[in-house]
C-alpha cells in the first residue's frame, strides 16, 4: 500500500473511532460495546500512522 493511501487509512480509522466512541459509547454493535470498539479502533489508525512514517523513514531512524 502506498504511503498516502496508509496514512488516509489510519486517520479515517481514527475519525471513525473518534465517533463511535463519542457518539455511541453506550450502544451495542453487534456483541461490541461502542466506547471500548472506537477505542479500539484508534488506537489501530495511530498504529497504522505510525507504521506508514516508519516504512518511509527507514528502520535506521530508530538507531
């Protein structure tokens, strides 16, 4: 996947997990809580984030 199509990934993963655990805290989807499911869910678009800027910097930045 290609750098920007990653990080437009991550970032709307974090903005649909922004909603779901803003906006539906306390509904159910399907056997999933909302809050904890957004929570969830932005937590994996920084993950994505992250790995989109480490995948173009290179593993020697972190040395």
């Amino acid at each position: 996947m290609s750098f920007v199509a990653q990080v437009v990934v991550g970032v709307g993963l974090v903005v649909v997990g922004a909603v779901v655990a803003l906006g539906f805290a306390d509904a159910e989807l399907l056997w999933f809580r909302g809050r904890p499911l957004g929570v969830v869910l932005g937590i994996l678009g920084l993950v994505d984030i992250g790995e989109a800027l480490l995948r173009r910097r290179g593993p020697d930045s972190l040395r």
